[in-house]
C-alpha cells in the first residue's frame, strides 16, 4: 500500500517509489540507504508480530500507527484484533486512502484516535468497537488477554515524560505473554559530524526534512531497564544485527545517522 499513500499524499506526489528511479539507486542515502533501514526494519517488526501471534497472541495495538497496514498484509490466525492508535486527521487519510484500493482487512482492525503525548488509555479500553477513523468510543482492548505492542518508530519523537507515561502504561495494561516491540536512539544528541552526514543532509535538501530536528530533545529514559525491572525479558539489537540475519539491509558508515539506533524487543514473562 506503500506507493498508494504516497501518491495521494501532495507533499509527497513526486516522491520515487523505487531506489532504480533516481540516480545513484542504492547507494542513494535517503532513497537507498534509509529505503534500506525502513525495508529492514518493516521484515523484523512483521516477524516479531507474528511470532507473538504463533505463541496464541490475539491482541495487537499499534501505537502511533500513522500509514501502518499490517492489518491487511499480514496472514494473521483467525480472531485476532488490530488497535490502531493515532491522530484523527491521520487515521482518516489513511481510511481514505485504503478505502480507494478497496483493500479488506486480514484482522479485524480498530482505528482508535488518541494523541500518544497524553493519556490515551482511556480511548483504547473504551466499551465501544471504534472501528471509524473519527469514533471516539474506544477500541474494545482486553487488558486481561495478552498483546502484542508495537512502537514503531514512535518514541524517537515523543518527549522523555511522556515515553515513561507510555512505558507504565504498557506495562500496567500487559498480561503475561504480552511483547513490546520498539525503537529508540542510545544517544541524547548526535554529534555535528553525524548530523551533516550524508542521510540527514540529504534528507534536508531533497524533501525540506530536517530529521534531527524532530527527534524529541533532552536526556531519555532507560525504557528497557524500566521493563527489565518490572519482569519484562529485554532484549536490545543494533539493526546491522538484522542485516547481517538476512544479508540485506544497511552497512555501517561514517559518520552514521544509523549507527545509535536500536530496536527493542520484550516479552512480559511475568505471572
């Protein structure tokens, strides 16, 4: 659904769709290299989900969901339910925008809106089925079964007080058997060097995207000892970890916008 959003997206109407359609191709740094970097990362983050689904897992909530489809690409088993957490505006494009494709769900999907820099909860353990872009009846999630929590490239941008108010409540609302996957960057600030490199310069020049400057400022939370602490089982990887994996993805370079990004991986062990 990819090429879809972009099309319909104005900002984004002249964007290229494939790494061939630009000069340079892979070897692009926004394009290639950072097209590689989301392809990867898009490959772990399915496998996580559905492994978490194999182990009976039937409960999903993508938190900060924006253009996410896996409700609809993924094979997921029988009865499982998606919660998809986002802005109003958001959900209601990407509604329009799959309702064009004429796409059908694989899971039964539930759009929630909620703004993540705040209390959100409330919105998701709602009675109602919110399953429109603007219902604000909540999405029906079960805190007593066991889910499968998705960040994907949300924390990255929400300031440190409100990713420890997401943490505790992950946490507050898992049951045993519930996993959390996401994304942070391991330093508080990237050095000159690695903000004038190659994919955020590019980045800035080519689409008016000045990377660094979205990233939320100031200290962060150590999320994953926060989790370890509360009898989560944390794992933490580099993305070249997943490269090497599959034998495909980014390589390490120079001055690396890449090189503090780290995906975490955790599953609630607790009884």
């Amino acid at each position: 659904f990819a090429a879809a959003f972009v099309r319909a997206a104005p900002d984004a109407a002249d964007w290229p769709l494939h790494p061939d359609e630009v000069p340079g191709g892979a070897s692009d740094p926004l394009w290639g290299r950072l097209g590689r970097y989301f392809g990867l990362r898009t490959r772990v983050l399915d496998d996580h989900l559905l492994a978490s689904a194999r182990a009976g897992v039937r409960q999903v909530v993508l938190l900060g969901a924006c253009l996410d489809s896996r409700a609809f690409r993924l094979d997921w088993p029988a009865g499982t339910v998606v919660h998809e957490i986002d802005s109003a505006d958001v959900l209601a494009f990407k509604q329009s925008v799959l309702d064009a494709t004429g796409a059908e769900p694989v899971a039964e999907r539930r759009p929630c809106v909620a703004d993540l820099r705040n209390d959100w909860t409330e919105a998701l353990l709602g009675s109602g089925s919110g399953t429109g872009a603007g219902s604000g009846t909540g999405s029906g999630f079960d805190p007593a079964a066991p889910t499968a929590w998705l960040a994907e490239g949300l924390l990255l941008y929400l300031p440190a007080e409100a990713e420890r108010r997401l943490i505790d409540d992950v946490d507050r609302l898992s049951a045993a058997g519930s996993t959390l996957a996401y994304e942070i960057k391991e330093v508080t600030a990237e050095s000159s060097r690695v903000r004038g490199g190659p994919v955020y310069t590019t980045a800035r020049e080519r689409v008016g995207i000045d990377l660094p400057g979205l990233f939320a400022a100031g200290p962060r939370p150590d999320s994953a000892g926060v989790l370890a602490g509360r009898g989560w089982r944390v794992a933490v990887h580099r993305p070249y970890d997943f490269t090497a994996l599959h034998g495909r993805g980014p390589l390490p370079e120079p001055d690396d916008a890449l090189a503090a990004n780290r995906w975490i991986f955790a599953t609630a062990d607790r009884s």
